[in-house]
C-alpha cells in the first residue's frame, strides 16, 4: 500500500472496506489469537475489540495494520 511520508494514503488508492461488526486481525496477528470485531473506523483510525472484552473495552489502531479475518 502507497503512503506519503507521514503515513497517509495518496489519493486514488483502493482502501479495504472493514464495516462494524466485521472481524479482522493484525497483519502480524498469531494464530491462537482470536480476530477483532470492527466497532467502527474514522480518518484512518479503527476502534476494534475482543468479544468476550465486553464494549467498554476496546483499541484504536491505525487502519493500515488491520486486513478482514477470512
């Protein structure tokens, strides 16, 4: 993925949709961790959380680190 030298995205690229409530990993997620449920995603920035966390807990993480559990 193309990014200008802060890290943001350059224009006219394709971003991977992750809806709430889709679930999603970390690019260097280990296997026996479970994936994140999507609580919602903002300028780059993604809330997600574990499900048995309950929703007040949750992590902000930067979009690009998150690809859609398969």
């Amino acid at each position: 993925m193309a990014r200008d030298s802060r890290g943001r995205q350059r224009p006219g690229e394709v971003v991977e949709l992750l809806r709430p409530g889709s679930f999603v990993r970390f690019h260097d997620h280990p296997e026996d961790l479970p994936p994140f449920q999507v609580i919602h995603c903002r300028g780059g920035r993604c809330w997600v959380r574990q499900q048995s966390w309950g929703t007040l807990l949750h992590l902000e993480v930067a979009h690009r680190q998150l690809r859609a559990a398969a």
